[in-house]
C-alpha cells in the first residue's frame, strides 16, 4: 500500500519517536547500574546497552532526515523541513560519535539534536492545527526551558539524567500526536448506500 507525502511523513516521524522510546529504555533495562537521575542520555551510549543505543540513533537521525524530506514535499515549509533535517543529523552523531570520542564533537550533535527539536515544535505551528499548534509550542518552549536549565547546571530535583529527559519528552510526546494527526487520509472514505 503506497502512502501521500503527509501520510509518509506521519508515520515516519512516529517511527522515529517509537525508536527512540523503545531503545532507550531497552539500553537503560540491560544496564542495571545505570541511573535516569544521574546518567545523562548519550551515557547510553558507552555501557552496557551501547549497541542498542548507537544503532538507535542512527536510524533515528535516518528517520528524522527523511520525515524532513517528506514535510518539505508535503507543507513546502524550509524552517521546518530544515530544522528536521539539522535534528535528523544530530542525532546520527550522537549514534556516530560517542562521549568517548575525544573532542567536542558528541557535545556538538546533542547540542544540534536538541535545539532543532525544541524548535521544530514551536515552528510547526505552521503546519499544525489549534489544539495541536499550541501544544507544539507548549512541549518547545518546555524542551527549550530545560535545555537551558540542563545547561546552566540547574536539575531542580531531577538530577542532570532527569533534567536532560525533560528536554526530550514533552517533544516526544508531541511528535507521537503530530504524527498521528498527519497519518489519516486526506480524503474520508466514500460512503456506500
């Protein structure tokens, strides 16, 4: 069954959310010393669950880069479909380039993977209805707002793993709904009488 440009790009931005959900608390289940509170994300990335990790975002950066293909061919919108694109490859460097690889390189694509997320929420009011608009700006400002507490050192009571997660779940939670409002058909079923 072939699939609309809108409807691609539903189903993969929800793929690439389903893969990062589903990694990632696979590679936290396989590393019992491993703590959300404590542990930064991308620590994922060099313990027990590396592999999963890894492998994970570098199929979601493949996703998100072709989530961004879709979204230009569908909407024709560049701030979006280019923050897609950035965030797509940030996330294949975090995957490519762990903490262990010397330099600032890691720091880098985390850097670019978070921001474009928080920023892909908030633009996409361009193509997004109300409610959903809204809570896209919601779950931006959010990311964004502990982006720069995680930033600044400031984790409140959630540890620098907990600060760091609420970078990425309010967006999380956005795309699982923006992606769903993009899958149905663009024309309702005809009715037989």
């Amino acid at each position: 069954m072939f699939y609309d440009d809108r409807r691609m790009a539903g189903l993969l931005l929800f793929a690439s959310a389903a893969v990062f959900l589903i990694a990632h608390i696979v590679a936290e289940a396989v590393d019992p010393t491993y703590s959300v509170s404590n542990n930064a994300i991308s620590d994922l990335g060099v313990r027990a669950g590396a592999p999963i990790f890894n492998t994970a975002m570098v199929v979601l950066g493949v996703l998100l880069l072709l989530t961004g293909y879709f979204f230009y061919r569908t909407f024709h919108d560049r701030v979006v479909s280019g923050l897609q694109f950035a965030a797509g490859v940030g996330a294949m460097g975090v995957g490519i380039v762990n903490e262990n690889v010397s330099g600032a390189g890691h720091t880098l694509f985390s850097l670019v993977t978070f921001l474009g997320i928080g920023l892909i929420a908030i633009v996409a009011y361009r193509i997004s209805e109300p409610p959903l608009a809204y809570i896209g700006i919601l779950a931006g400002v959010a990311s964004l707002s502990a982006l720069a507490l995680y930033a600044s050192g400031t984790y409140l009571a959630l540890g620098p793993g907990g600060m760091e997660r609420m970078i990425v779940l309010p967006v999380l939670a956005y795309s699982l709904a923006f992606s769903g409002s993009l899958m149905p058909p663009t024309e309702p079923p005809s009715q037989s009488s």
